[in-house]
C-alpha cells in the first residue's frame, strides 16, 4: 500500500518595510545595555529630551547618565544638541560640548551610550530603519513583537506621566489554545494565531499598538484611553474573536479569548 504524505507550508509575514525618505533620527550604536543597541528614536516631533528619567523622550537607563542629561532643538532647520548640566557631560565626536550644531554621522555620547545623527535622506538612516523594523515584527502574526511592545510601553507611561495624561493596556490570552492545536495541529493554531492577531488588530485605532506578548497571548497599549475605555475596547475585542469562525483547511475552528485590563 503506497503512504500519501502531504506538506503543508504556513506562510510567515514579511514585515512591512517603509521605503522614500524617512524620518531624521539618533540610533543607538553603542551600550552596555544590548537590549538598546539598534533603537532609533525619531526626531520628528522638535524638542527631544534625554536622559535616564522616564519623563524624557529618550529614556537611557544607565547610571553613568543623569535624569535630565541632555535635550536636542531645532534652530532655523538645524538640530543642536544641548548639555543639561549633567554629571558626565555630553559628547559630540570625542568633544565635550554645552551646545553644538549636529551634522549627519556625528556621535553623541551621553554616558556610557553612543548614539548617531542620521538624516532621513540618507541611505544610512533608511538601512537603519530598515533593519530596526525587521527586528520589531513577529514574522508570524505581522504584528510587533515583545520587544516592540516594551520600547513603546517605557514611551507611553514616560508620556503619560510628563502629561498627566490617561494610558491603558490590555492583556489578550487565546483560551484552551493547547486543544486548537492537539486537535486540529501545530499549522492550524498558527493560522488562528496569526487571524486573531489581524483581527483585534483591524478593531483598534490607528495609534494603538498591538504586539505578541509570547505563545499566544497579545498585548494592546491604548493612549489617551482610561480604565473604563480599555474595558470596553477589551469586550470589544472578545466579541469580536467570539463570533468569528476560523476554517484551515476546510475545518470550521472556534475560539474565544479572554482579557485583562490595567
């Protein structure tokens, strides 16, 4: 009797890579910390404090960095960058500075942390961006992954706290999914994963952030959005998973997700 064995292939999502110009940014190059290394914070929106405090815009976490270090302004289209009296001073290219003019490549050293000076139309800074989006997606669900979700949650609660302003979370765990998979299979509870994943992503606002926290758990940050307006966006989300039906494979599978809020 002949076996018939039959592959199946899950396809993995691309991440999505930005092409054109991108944004003027400092990406991190060098730091104790390996988790910082290839972060880039943009410097779209002006203003940009730095420092180890969770109130600034780029948050270093570092001992040898002061909690109010340095800050980087726009002045007649140029960006400086300006010592805020701190401990260890600031750097630009080996120089100690109080106030310098940044040109594309200059490194600044804040602390133990070298950060460069890339401008959006340098190619450069697009193979940076490029990179760093690869490293923030999870190839499965094509939403961001745990790492994503730590940097913009430090972000957010710096923001939130700066402001006083409101800022929600919501924890997402697929219910029963070890029975998804023993019954239907491995390839059938990544195809649910990854439908899931799209569509509470397909319910949120274009300023939320949704990633894989692990296995099949989610996480959601929502700002500018108290408790009571995470809540409902968390029943939202579990009805939502509640009344789709999944087919892999021409298997009808249904499953339901439950939530927690903070």
């Amino acid at each position: 009797m002949e076996s018939e064995i039959k592959t199946r292939v899950t396809p993995f999502s691309e991440p999505h890579i930005a092409t054109g110009a991108g944004q003027d940014c400092l990406v991190v190059i060098y730091a104790p910390n390996s988790n910082q290394l290839g972060k880039r914070f943009s410097l779209a929106d002006g203003a940009v404090r730095i420092g180890r405090g969770i109130e600034n815009d780029v948050v270093l976490l570092s001992d040898s960095i002061s909690r109010r270090h340095a800050r980087i302004e726009t002045r007649a289209g140029n960006y400086h960058v300006l010592d805020m009296h701190s401990t260890n001073g600031t750097y630009v290219n080996d120089d100690l500075v109080h106030d310098r003019q940044l040109r594309r490549g200059d490194q600044i050293k804040i602390g133990d942390t070298i950060m460069k000076f890339l401008s959006g139309a340098d190619l450069e800074s697009q193979y940076h961006e490029t990179i760093y989006r690869m490293t923030i997606m999870d190839g499965l669900t094509g939403i961001h992954n745990k790492r994503y979700l730590v940097e913009q949650l430090d972000r957010e609660l710096s923001r939130a706290t700066r402001h006083g302003r409101p800022l929600s979370l919501v924890m997402c765990d697929i219910d029963y999914f070890k029975r998804v998979n023993d019954e239907f299979g491995h390839l059938a509870g990544d195809h649910v994963l990854k439908e899931v994943a799209q569509l509470a992503k397909s319910r949120l606002r274009p300023d939320d952030v949704i990633a894989r926290y692990g296995g099949e758990e989610l996480a959601v940050i929502l700002p500018e959005t108290d408790l009571a307006g995470g809540v409902r966006i968390a029943v939202v989300l579990r009805d939502t998973v509640a009344t789709e039906t999944f087919v892999f494979e021409d298997e009808d599978i249904d499953v339901t997700i439950s939530c927690g809020v903070a």
